[in-house]
C-alpha cells in the first residue's frame, strides 16, 4: 500500500462536503484549528452550499471533491461530515492524478466509500478519524484529536484497551479495511467493496435497528467477507433501535455470533466510530492486534 506524505508546518489541508450540508460556524472552529497546527486550510467553493439535505448538488460536491483530489499543492482532504451522499458520487471522479500524486483522505462514517474505494482500486492508504462537525472548538484537546494529529503528522499509532468479555482472544497481523457497516453493506457488488481475505476488518455502525445489523452481518457473511479475515474490531456501536417484539441479542452480540465459527482474534468497544471517542485508524496499513489481557492494537 502506498502512504501519503505527512503534513508539516505551511501545507495545504482541504475541507470538503461530499454528503450532508454544514454550515460555516459548524467548520470555523476545525479551521482555526488547523491553523494552530501549521496547516494553511483550503475551502472547497460549494462546501456550504445546500441542496435539501446535501451540500450542494451532485455535480456540486463531485466538483469540489475532483478539484482537491487534483490539486498538487494540497496534501490532506478532510470530509466536513458524513450523513449520505458520497456513493451518489463516487463514479463520476477521476483519481487519475490522485494515484500520481497521493494525499490522506480524512473522516468516518459516510466517507467509508473513500475509503474502501480507494483501497481497492488505488492501494492508497486513508485516515478514519474525527471530521469537522465533530470539533466544537479550537481549544478541545482529546485523544480523537491528538491522534488525528499524530497520525498526519507521522507518528506512530499503537492503542492497548480493556478487553470486553465477549472478545476472543488471539494475535492476528494484517491491512485494516472496513468502516461503516451499513455503507460497507450497500457496497457490495460493486467496484469499491472490499477484498477482506487476509485482512483486518473494522466495523462501527450508529442508529441501526438490531435486526439490521443481524441482516448486515448475515450478507457479509455469506458474501464471505468474514471468512478468511485475520481479526476483527469493533468499534462503538451507538445509539441501537430495537422493535415492539425485542431483537434479543445486542449488537455485539450479534456481531459475536456472525464470527464465532471462525478462528481469529475479535475485539469490541474499540473506541473509534460515532461514539464520544473516535481514534485514528489508518486504512490500508499493516496492523498487528493481539487480544490477551488487554486488547493491542499497534500499526
């Protein structure tokens, strides 16, 4: 896999809006941010635009995107948010001179289809983290955004947790993939799924009803994505709707039950998705995790 260069003092970092609408006010305190850190921020022009629910039009966003992931003077894009919209795009960019000249792809959740995309067709690495409608303030100092930092910047991530009881035990070495599950979910079949065959799966999800997430994981297990993994993390899990007749198992339980045939090590509550903490994670790097007394997680 192919690693971006690293941020340093003076270089261009963009924010764009490639799914939901946000607002200036909600973006301000990422910028002064960033410009604490050295970085010289960089708007896309429709990035607070708004139509309906998504920021700007199809053609709008897909423009944007295309400028930064052109532009060789930028060095990081940075999502504003996730919600829905970057699938409705993902087909019209051209990554040609993003695969001549790599820059880190930056935010969770909807951007998931970056991500996994990227990975499979481009073998460039990505960054899950922490995106602008998440960071109320310049002055915030928390590991989702030291770790965002630290990873932009260059430095080594390694992350030992707690073990959650229905982890199962294991050391399990290889790329990490993955992200969202219900976006993973609605891209199946397509060009920008993932190859998951020796590989570290990372799942997080929010809002879910819990027989969808049984759905989800039920087609990713037939699809055999679940098979042939080296490990599995689970990130946060927030936020689970359940019907008037209860589902029955939680999330994690579910989750637990999809894999238990299998032989490799499973971590829960990782602390990165939708949850009040979201670690940096680098998509497309090699990954050791090691489930013993404690969960190891080192890249």
């Amino acid at each position: 896999m192919i690693t971006p260069g690293y941020l340093e003092k003076g270089d261009k970092i963009a924010v764009v809006a490639p799914a939901r609408c946000i607002t200036f006010e909600e973006v301000h305190p990422t910028i002064k941010l960033f410009q604490k850190w050295g970085w010289e921020v960089v708007l896309g022009t429709s990035v607070f635009n708004k139509a309906n629910q998504f920021a700007g039009t199809d053609e709008q966003r897909k423009a944007d995107l295309q400028q930064m992931l052109d532009d060789g003077s930028v060095k990081g894009i940075i999502c504003a948010r996730g919600g829905y919209g970057t699938i409705r795009i993902i087909d019209r960019l051209d990554f040609t001179n993003f695969a001549r000249n790599p820059k880190w792809i930056i935010g969770y959740s909807d951007i998931t289809v970056l991500h996994s995309h990227i990975q499979q067709n481009f073998g460039i690495e990505t960054l899950h983290a922490i995106m602008p409608f998440n960071i109320v303030s310049e002055e915030t100092v928390n590991d989702s955004l030291e770790t965002l930092h630290s990873a932009l910047s260059g430095r080594k991530l390694k992350y030992i947790l707690p073990k959650s009881p229905l982890a199962r035990e294991g050391t399990g070495e290889g790329f990490l993939v993955g992200g969202n599950l219900s976006i993973l979910y609605s891209l199946m079949g397509s060009s920008s799924s993932p190859d998951t065959n020796g590989k570290i799966l990372f799942l997080e999800e929010v809002d879910e009803y819990l027989y969808h997430i049984d759905r989800m994981m039920m087609t990713l297990k037939r699809a055999g994505k679940l098979k042939n993994l080296k490990g599995l993390i689970v990130g946060s899990m927030e936020r689970m709707n359940d019907n008037k007749v209860p589902f029955g198992k939680t999330a994690n339980q579910i989750i637990a039950e999809a894999v238990e045939e299998y032989n490799y090590p499973v971590c829960f509550d990782f602390p990165a998705g939708h949850g009040s903490n979201n670690l940096a994670l680098i998509f497309g790097r090699n990954v050791k995790l090691s489930i013993e007394n404690d969960v190891t997680v080192g890249f």
